[in-house]
C-alpha cells in the first residue's frame, strides 16, 4: 500500500476509534434506562388494581 493511502487510513482508523467510547457510552445508558423501566414495571403497584391497595 502506497505511504499516502496508509497515512490516511491511519487517520481514518483514529477517528472511529475515538467514536467508540462515546457509542459505547451510550449503548450503556441506553440499557440502563431500559433496565429501570422494566424493574419499575416489576415492583411498582398498577394504579387501576384495587386488589392490591
């Protein structure tokens, strides 16, 4: 591979790989959102059951 191509494609490398922490961040506050959606969904009493009141 030519030294320009491979000087450029180290560059390009470089910039995603920057990406990742921030997509894998993300990705992480993402599940954890979703994850405390569902144990609220778990444990929270339903409103419109008198039963359990």
């Amino acid at each position: 591979m030519p030294e320009k191509l491979k000087e450029g494609l180290d560059e390009l490398i470089d910039f995603y790989l920057d990406l990742l922490p921030l997509e894998l961040e993300q990705n992480f506050i993402d599940s954890f959102r979703i994850g405390n959606q569902m144990m609220l969904e778990v444990y929270t009493t339903p409103i419109d059951n008198e039963e359990n009141t």
